[in-house]
C-alpha cells in the first residue's frame, strides 16, 4: 500500500523505510580519515551531553532561511516544483470503476487514532497533510496542505504556507487553524505514546495568519524528524469536532469519521460486512504535480469476512476484484479455479524495492523467562526456516538476517574502519563482544527434519547454562520451580499457513521441554492483549526495516520513554541501541549517517529479540483482469489503491460476459 494510504501512526510514521538512491560504497567510506574523525567526536557528542553541544552548533547556522516546495533533512530534492507529475505514474489513467479488497476479522469504529475497539480499514484516505512521503524517493517530502516549507538551517522551528485552496468534504476551507487544532488534540487525545514524544519535542506551535502556521521545536533533543513529525500531522476539521465535542473525541472508538480533506469520503458502511469509499469529485488537490495519476478509483470497497477461509472463498466467487496475496501455499496451490483457468482472474508478482521488514516471533522482553538472551537465543535456535521454507512455505521464501538487508548498511563480520571508530567512541555502553565476535547471521538448520538435532543441542546447553534445566518430567525449571512457558499468541483470522509454522515451532520447543503452546483469539482481543503487552511471543511484522535514521526509528527501537508506546511492542530498552541513535541524529553527511545505521543493524541483531520468519522480495496480486498499472511503480510502494487504474474496455467485457458482478 502506497504510504499515503499507511494509516499507523507514529512519530516519523514515513521515515523507517528509506533507501539511499545513491549510497556511497563500502570502500570509500572505510577509507575516510575525515570521516572516521568526525565519527569519533559525534560518539564524544553522545558522552559529553548531546542536546547542548548540538545546540550550540546549531547557533552558528541559525541565519541562513530556507524556503522550497518540499523538505529533506539534507537538502536535497529529487522533483521540482514546476514538474507536471510525477514520472511513476499515468497522468492520463482514466477514473472510475470500483476497486474491492476483501479483510478478514471485524470492526467496530471508524476512528483509527483510539486505542480502543478495532478500527476499519485505511480510513486515513479521508485527510490530508501539509507534507506527504514521496515513495519513490529517500526521505524526500513534498507539500500537500503547504506550499511552501521554511526553516533555519538550524531546523530550530518551521513555516508552513499553507494552500488556501485547500477544502474539506463540506467545502469549508482549511486553515492554519484547522492545523493547530489537530496538532492539540493528538497531543490530549491520541495515543499517549504518540503525544508524550510529540509534546516534549514540540513545546510551542503559533498560528501566524490563517494560512500559515509556524512549530517551534525543542532545543533538548535532535532536531531528526521534527520538521517531518509536523508535516505529518493529520489535518481534520476544528468546526465538525466542536460541533459535538462530547461525542466527537479521538481516543474514543465511533462509527462517524471526522471531517477531512482527502481523495476520498465515507459512502456508507455495515459493520462487520463492509465499507465504502466514495472518489470526491471536488478533491481541491486532484491538479497538484504532486497528485497528478492518483486516485482513480470512483470507489474504493472493503468486504469483511469472518477468517482468512471465508476471505479467500469470496475472492474466488466475485464477492471482491482485487487480492494481495501473503500465504505461499495458496500462491502456488490455491488458484486453480476456473476464473484463472479462463483469465478472468490474473496473478501477478509486483517488485518491492524496500529491505524486508523485520517480520517474525517477538519476544515481550518484559517477561522474566526472557531476561537472559542465552534464552532468546536458544528459543531461535529452534526454529527452523529451511524446513519450514520447505514444507510449509513452498519454498518460496529467503531468509532474514538484517534490519537493513541487502542495503549499503547491512552489517557484515567484524566492525571495521569507520563503524569500528564510532562503536569504540560510544565508550563503555557497548559491550566489548561487539567487538571481537561477527555479527549475528540467521542460523542453518537441516532442511530434511522439522527439529534440527544440532541446533536443539546447542539450544538445550544454553538453557542449562541460564539455569533452566530439564526436570525428570522432561519440563524445563529453574531454581525457584518456576516452569519454563512460552506462550505464542494468535488471532483466529490469520493464515493456515501462519498457523501451522507457529504450531510445528511449538513442537519444536516442546521437544527440548520448554512448556510451549499457541492461543488463539478473536481479532479483537488480540488486538488489545498486542497493545497491552499481554503475550510472551507474538508472531509480528511491526517491527520496520531501516535505511536512515529518524524520530520515527527512536520510537520503535529505542528505551520507550512509557508502558504505553505501541510501536517498540517488544519492549526493546538497549542503552547502546540508545546511544547510536542519538549520535546518528548528530551525523551531518549521508556516509555518516550509514555508518551508524550500519551499527546499529548489528547491534539489534545480537539482542535476540525477534525470531526471523523469512520473506518474499516482491508483493503478490491477485485480480480481476480489469486492472492497470504503470510499467515504472514507486521504489518503496506498489501503489495498488492509488496509482493503479480500471481499463473502462476490460471492465465492459467480463461485465458483459457475466463474469463480473
């Protein structure tokens, strides 16, 4: 889904997934003395105090203004303002047509920003903001809401020129008004994890006329991802929340969305069965460069169905049009019904240019069976993918090591040169092993047996060690008694396939003693248990791959500053994790920055924290031959709800043909 469709929320919601478009080669960037000088003092910066000292070399840049049509924390913009659009998509796809996309599970709001109840789908195609990610692009963000961006180059505050052409659904105008409003009321409603981080960093926003808006931005923290964080703010309606503020509330679930100025509207809804969104046709931005090519759908349906069963069923009955396809087996296996067989249904596997993101087993790192990492550790060892890619996954799958896989900063061996330099500046907060042992690599297991007899015995001399040994039960105890259990959560509407991997990797642990099962609940319960943090493991892909850094990244890898950030829902806290944040915020050159990430994947890699699952390199669709797309899609989004188009002429034929209800 196109990031203009990402309806997570976070405090660089767009910044975890960039790729560096022109990455400077490993060579040259271990042979930089003046890099490796500088690395030294930015890990000096992390030591000594980083928010005053950085705050002092801000004051030397403070008088130099910058004013352009976009933002990127170097500087650099890929688009002009005077393009016409932009060069991956079709400026002249033709509008209309109903594009329907089948869920499993249920919903009982429309309000996706409230911790409670289960929220229906992308409903965050009803707002706008003031800067929104270019997918096709490294961290680059162009004006939506705003024309214009100013800022020092010290990034101490910044202006937003807001479009007075902007227009929300009932025609009321969108003003800076509107913004501040917004900005308020995440900070007193929104999710407390959100608002704690948000609040700290940007103490003071001030309305300057109706169409401008200017955020003032703290001087105690770094100044990575601010400019972005306000930019992103979700822009509703100050007249339509205070017209009832009772009822009106964010962190309340409600089945009546807020007033927005978006593509798109709320047409109609069933709870539980479906929801409909309808094209505006006096969208005020369908003429921007910017939005050129997009939105050419008339509606936008989603069917609900009560499991993943039920969901795949209706696709093959015409109940919906379009399918993105996650369970292998029914890639390879399941689509041999007539509608494929004929053509009316074609498949189709659509690049994806992002590292895989770091999907897999969590650990609730705030469970006591999990405090030695000789236990997460062990815990991975039993996990085997080779077989799994084999038996279960149709081996369709690669394995997953790094945060930052197949990019300029995946780490590799030992730390060398530059990174080496910055590891040894962070002093005492990195442990000397990072050092001497090479970065952790996903284990090998035999492909021929479910239980690979190495690995079990290397895990079960690991448990002994952290002092879980097996009792004349075969169950694994500690010295206070305490049974080693490890329960897997899952709701009831995810995949057979992801069921059967969590069910075999049960057997696996069972078969060195540890008391392991697999719970399953409704889609709602799982929901509130993940946000509270009520699991020992979770299968998850919540964690994100990472390119650069960002406030974003801090949230969902660092210490979390409260019990209620749902972002790092691990429960991560890794002072030296902490500490190559911080100093990746002080880095002025992209081959700084890369360094610390290159450092950072491999310091994430030795926590244990995730078991990898595997993944595929490409996204699979499943539809209706009616669909169209560019030949070229965005590097980072396959853009299927906002770049893809309906061929009227395809649409006419299976319509005629009665294959198209």
């Amino acid at each position: 889904m196109s990031r203009a469709l990402n309806a997570n929320r976070s405090v660089l919601p767009n910044q975890n997934k960039r790729r560096n478009p022109h990455p400077v080669s490993q060579a040259k960037a271990e042979t930089s003395s003046q890099t490796q000088t500088r690395t030294f003092l930015l890990g000096a910066l992390v030591v000594l105090g980083i928010a005053g000292l950085a705050q002092m070399a801000r004051a030397q840049d403070s008088d130099e203004i910058i004013k352009s049509h976009g933002y990127s924390w170097y500087g650099d913009l890929t688009y002009q303002a005077e393009i016409e659009s932009m060069p991956f998509v079709n400026a002249d796809a033709p509008q209309g047509g109903t594009v329907s996309i089948g869920r499993s599970g249920t919903f009982d709001s429309l309000n996706p920003y409230s911790r409670k109840g289960r929220a229906g789908g992308i409903s965050s195609i009803l707002y706008d903001q003031l800067l929104e990610y270019n997918a096709d692009t490294d961290g680059e963000y162009y004006g939506v809401l705003a024309h214009t961006v100013e800022y020092p180059k010290s990034k101490d505050w910044v202006i937003f020129y807001m479009r007075p052409e902007a227009k929300f659904a009932d025609g009321t105008p969108v003003t800076a008004h509107d913004v501040l409003f917004s900005h308020k009321l995440f900070l007193e409603q929104g999710l407390p994890s959100y608002s704690e981080a948000v609040s700290k960093r940007i103490p003071n926003v001030e309305v300057l006329d109706d169409h401008t808006i200017k955020f003032y931005f703290s001087p105690d923290y770094s100044r990575r991802g601010m400019i972005e964080t306000a930019g992103a703010t979700t822009v509703f309606s100050k007249a339509w929340f205070e017209a009832d503020p009772e009822n009106r509330r964010l962190d309340e679930p409600r089945l009546e969305v807020a007033m927005g100025s978006g593509p798109y509207e709320l047409e109609s809804y069933e709870v539980n069965r479906n929801i409909t969104y309808k094209l505006r046709d006096d969208y005020w931005a369908k003429d921007l460069p910017s939005k050129v090519g997009y939105y050419n759908y008339e509606e936008i349906l989603l069917e609900y169905f009560g499991d993943e069963v039920a969901r795949f069923e209706g696709f093959k009955g015409g109940v919906y049009t379009m399918r993105v396809e996650g369970d292998p087996d029914l890639w390879v296996n399941g689509y041999d019904f007539p509608a494929v067989e004929e053509g009316t249904v074609v498949k189709e596997a659509v690049p994806n240019g992002s590292p895989p993101d770091a999907v897999g087993f969590v650990f609730n790192l705030n469970r006591p069976q999990f405090a030695d990492k000789n236990v997460r550790k062990a815990v991975g060892l039993l996990y085997n993918f080779e077989w799994t890619n084999e038996s279960l996954l149709n081996g369709l799958y690669s394995p997953r090591y790094s945060f930052s896989q197949g990019t300029v900063i995946e780490a590799n061996g030992l730390p060398e040169g530059p990174e080496l330099e910055f590891l040894k500046s962070l002093g005492d907060v990195v442990p000397e092993h990072i050092f001497t042992t090479p970065v952790e690599e996903m284990h090998v297991s035999s492909a021929s047996r479910q239980l690979d007899r190495r690995n079990r015995r290397t895990a079960e001399a690991l448990l002994d060690e952290a002092g879980w040994p097996v009792g004349d039960d075969g169950i694994r105890r500690n010295a206070a008694g305490e049974t080693l259990e490890i329960e897997f959560l899952l709701p009831t509407n995810i995949s057979d396939t992801v069921r059967a991997v969590q069910d075999t990797y049960a057997q696996n642990l069972q078969t060195a003693g540890i008391d392991a099962t697999v719970t399953r609940v409704d889609p709602s319960e799982y929901t509130l248990r993940r946000r509270d943090k009520d699991f020992d493991m979770i299968y998850s892909s919540r964690y994100s791959a990472f390119t650069g850094t960002g406030a974003g990244l801090q949230q969902m890898y660092a210490t979390p500053e409260s019990d209620t950030n749902v972002f790092n829902i691990g429960g991560l806290a890794n002072e030296t994790v902490d500490a190559i944040l911080q100093a990746s915020f002080l880095a002025e050159t992209q081959e700084e920055e890369n360094m610390a990430m290159r450092a950072l994947d491999r310091v994430l890699r030795d926590e244990y924290f995730i078991v990898p699952y595997g993944y595929i390199a490409e996204t699979w669709f499943a539809y209706f031959d009616m669909y169209r797309h560019p030949d070229t899609l965005p590097t980072f989004a396959t853009g299927y709800l906002d770049l893809w188009w309906i061929d009227p002429d395809a649409e006419a034929a299976l319509k005629a043909s009665g294959d198209l209800r």
